[in-house]
C-alpha cells in the first residue's frame, strides 16, 4: 500500500498514538477497506484539500476493531470500514463550510471542536448529513436552499 493520491497515503489512514501506546496493530488488510479509504479520499478529502490549498492531517481515520473500542467508538462506526476520517482543523467551521459548498459528497460531516469527521459510503447513496457534536458550541454552517 502507499499513495492514495497527490496529498495522501494509506499509511495516514493507519496511523495512531493510541494504537501505538497500546500495541494495537491497525493496517488495513481487506480489499474493501482498501477501496472505502481510496473513495473517501479521491471523492471528499483530496477535492477539500486542494480548495482549501493547505496540508489536511488525519487524526484519525481506519480503525480495526480493536482500536475503535479502544478509543471508544461506537461498534458500528464507520472509521471502521475506512469509511471515515477526522480532519484536524483549527476552525473547524471553515473547512465545513468549504466542504458543503463545493457540494462534495460526503455522508455525514460531523463537526467537533478541534477536528470534522467526513465520511463517504462505498456503496449506496451518500447522505450529505450536517451534524454537530453536542461539545461543539461555536457557529454552524451557512446553508443555501
Ligand atoms: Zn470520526
């Protein structure tokens, strides 16, 4: 595995301190994550990095089974099927707003006080659901109609 595209790498979507901290081993090993991490990234995530026109880091974004419980995850989330990514940001709403005016088809974007959380199903039809973390309390997001 290694280049997804331009900006990213599957190893990004691997990466994790507590996964480390924890000797948990997170590599994504099946086909279908392999392909839910790639759509993720060549639908949502590169388009959002080169509008926003600066690095995206990945706080998190596959977990295997045993990380998601070890971070607390819920069992049917989608991390898991790399599906889904948090993208560290300083103003969280920024990168939202951009992320819903370039129209791209993500899923769900939930938005949390330090990171967004993006994902995109493999199959089916996306939901393009805004959502807030009840710990986040700044500003939503500008919607047209
Ligand atoms: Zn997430």
């Amino acid at each position: 595995m290694g280049t997804i595209s331009k900006n990213f790498s599957y190893r990004e979507f691997e990466e994790s301190e507590t996964a480390k901290a924890r000797g948990i081993t997170n590599v994504i090993s099946s086909f279908e994550v392999r392909d839910a991490v790639r759509e993720l990234t060549n639908t949502v995530l590169q388009p959002l990095r080169d509008a926003w026109g600066l690095p995206l880091h990945i706080n998190s974004g596959y977990r295997c089974p045993k990380l998601n419980a070890a971070v607390g995850g819920a069992a049917t989330s989608q991390h898991i099927k790399g599906e889904a990514a948090d993208i560290k940001a300083e103003h969280p709403i920024k990168l939202a707003q951009l992320a819903y005016d370039l129209g791209l088809p993500y899923d769900q974007m939930i938005i949390y006080p330090t990171f967004v959380h993006f994902s995109h199903k493999l199959h089916g039809e996306q939901r393009r659901q805004v959502l807030y973390n009840k710990s986040y309390k700044g500003r939503r997001i500008t919607t047209k109609k």
